[in-house]
C-alpha cells in the first residue's frame, strides 16, 4: 500500500510539473509576455500563417529563409542614426562586438542608456537587435506596478520566453527607473521589491539567450544591484550644433520635402485624368514651398535658435511646418511663417524646461520635508 500511495503521489507530481511545463512551451510559442508590449518576434500562429501565405504564392518564395538580411556594412546601417561622432562610435563598437558574441555563441553584455528624453534610445536599441541579428522586445517599467503580486511571474515568463527564442532576444526596458529604483532611497512597496528581486535572478549570471538594454532619463534613481548588471553605460545627451542642423536637414526632407513632392506628384495624376476622362478641370490643393525656406541662411538661424532641443522636439518643429502647410488656403509656406512658427516652439520649449525646473524643486522640498 506504501509503494503504491508512493507511485500514485510521484506520477501525479510528475503530471502536474509536466503539464506546467508544456503550459509556458506553448504560451512561448503562441503567445507573447503581458509586459512585452512590442516585438519583432512572431508567434506559431503567424509563423504558420507566413509559411501558408509563401505556398501560396509560390516555391520560390517558400524557399527564403527568415534569416536573410540586406548585405549592409556597419556604417551603412548606422547612416540615419544621427548622434554626436564620440557616441555614435561606440553604438557602432557596441553592435559589431555584439554581432560577433552571437555568432560564437558568447554571453551578452547588458547595457545602460541614460539620458534627456527624446534622444534616440530607443531607435538605437532597434537598430542594434537588427544588426545584431537578434529579436527586439519593448516594455515599460511603468508597466510592472499595476500587475501587483503577478507581476514576479510575468517576469520569469518573460525570461522563459526569451530563453526558447531561437535568434536570441534583445530586452529593451524603457522607463526602467519605474521598477528598479533604488531600494536604500525609497520606501519600496513588497510587490514592486519582488519584481525587482525576480529581474536581478534573472540577470544574475551571464545569458547567451537574450541582451538586455535599459533606458532611463534618471540614472541616479536605479538601484546599485541594476548598475552592477550593466557592463557598458552611454550617455545619450541633446544635439550639439552639428546634431541638430543635420537632424533640421533630415527631418525637413521627410516631413515637408517628400511631402511636396508626392503630393504635387499625385495631384498631376489626378488633374491628368480628370482632363482626360471628364474633360474639366478641378481645384486642386497644390503645396509651394518658397526657395528661401530652410536655405543656407535660415537653417543656420534655426540651428541657432533651437539650443537645448531634442531630436524628438525638433522632428515636431518639422511636422508644425507640414501643419502650417495644410492650415493655409493655398498650401504655402514662406520665409516669415517659419520664423513664426520657430519663434513659438522656442518660447514651449522654455516653458516647458522652466515647468520642469520647477517640478524638480518641489519634489525635493516634499523629500526633504518627508525626512
């Protein structure tokens, strides 16, 4: 009777952990975590779904591998990312470092992104996993708190998950200070001290699986247990003048260029054919730019004016002119109105650093009172 309670109680043991096991196997290929809320990786369903979609239109499709990438240099596929040379040179160290660790099948290095908003964290971390050849994964830290007790194990199903991921994950954690601030400062809640302690058991010896990337705008905020798991820190600071007139540049070709172009392009289509089909002629909303926007000159004015912007800030500068453009009656856009215009996102932007500047001396005037 002894030997057969001992069997039943081990088989049923046995079938419970196994049915747990066959649950997270399922739910990492079906599925994504509840805190991931972005990512490159695609589920069974969709996999199948792609595989069914390339019979569909033929062999030679069926026979391309998901792993082939463009035949791009460093420095090509690093082009568009426009941040100060020092930096940028370690980005592109970084990537190549990391590309060659996957292929030897080497631990990877975690890594720490601090600075002001709007910097370029998070099209870094993207670009990396595509060199990398790894698949990208997005959550927020502010994410964690409302889960509440479950938030430990959607941590270690977010691990699990990345462990049974073929290509490797590259785990990008924005807002990071969110959950992993620093426990000898705050007065943690015992939940949030668990999710803290579930991602630090996690990390705690080296991965090959995945790479995590952090990203924070208060670094002084992590936890020190946090700062020992990132082997590379880089400070991502707002343009300097060179930054900012080649991002003026960029961001005015897609925002307002490419615009006209392709607008004036299809209403030349379109008059076309009414001319042709119905023999009248229709009004139609025309963008002129003048040739003295965004000339030498202005350029360098604005290059000027906009100190202390974010490339997120300035890409909105650029799409207030497409707004402006659309506002008008005729679709112009002069000289003048772009002084207008950067005139008054000047004056946000300082508004806005002096509203900052003064949520920062109360939070320290309450923390003082506090203690």
């Amino acid at each position: 009777m002894i030997g057969y309670v001992a069997l039943f109680t081990t088989g049923l043991y046995t079938a419970r952990e196994m049915a747990r096991l066959c649950r997270l196997l399922i739910e990492s290929m079906i599925g994504k975590p509840k805190l991931i809320r972005e990512t490159t990786r695609q589920s069974l369903v969709k996999k199948i779904m792609s595989v069914v979609v390339q019979c569909a239109c033929g062999l030679g499709s069926m026979c391309k591998r998901d792993t082939e990438k463009e035949d791009k240099t460093l420095e090509d596929h690093f082009k568009d990312v426009i941040l100060p040379q020092k930096l940028k040179n370690r980005v592109m160290s970084l990537a190549s470092s990391a590309c060659k660790v996957r292929q030897n099948d080497a631990p990877h290095r975690h890594i720490l992104f601090y600075g002001p908003p709007g910097t370029g964290k998070t099209m870094v971390a993207r670009k990396l996993a595509h060199y990398i050849g790894m698949e990208y994964a997005f959550m927020s830290g502010g994410d964690v708190g409302p889960l509440g007790p479950d938030a430990v194990t959607q941590i270690h199903s977010l691990f699990t998950w990345a462990k049974f991921c073929r290509k490797g994950v590259l785990l990008f954690i924005d807002e990071a200070e969110a959950f992993l601030g620093d426990r000898s400062v705050t007065m943690m809640e015992e939940n949030a001290h668990n999710a803290l302690n579930a991602l630090l058991y996690n990390t705690g010896s080296e991965r090959k699986d995945f790479m995590m990337v952090l990203a924070t705008n208060r670094a002084e905020d992590l936890d020190t247990a946090i700062l020992d798991r990132c082997d590379e820190t880089l400070l991502f600071p707002r343009p300097d003048a060179e930054c900012r007139f080649k991002l003026h540049s960029l961001y005015f070709n897609a925002f307002v260029g490419d615009m006209e172009r392709k607008h004036n392009a299809r209403s030349k289509m379109l008059s076309s054919k009414l001319k042709e089909f119905f023999h009248r002629k229709e009004d139609k909303f025309k963008v002129n730019v003048d040739d003295d926007v965004m000339d030498a000159k202005q350029v360098a004015a604005v290059v000027e004016a906009t100190v202390g912007f974010s490339g997120r800030e300035i890409a909105k500068l650029m799409i207030a002119l497409q707004g402006a453009i659309y506002a008008s009656k005729n679709g112009s856009l002069t000289s003048k109105m772009v002084q207008r215009i950067i005139a008054t996102k000047v004056a946000e932007h300082r508004d806005k650093r002096r509203m900052n500047r003064n949520h920062i001396t109360l939070h320290t005037s309450l923390s003082e009172r506090s203690l």
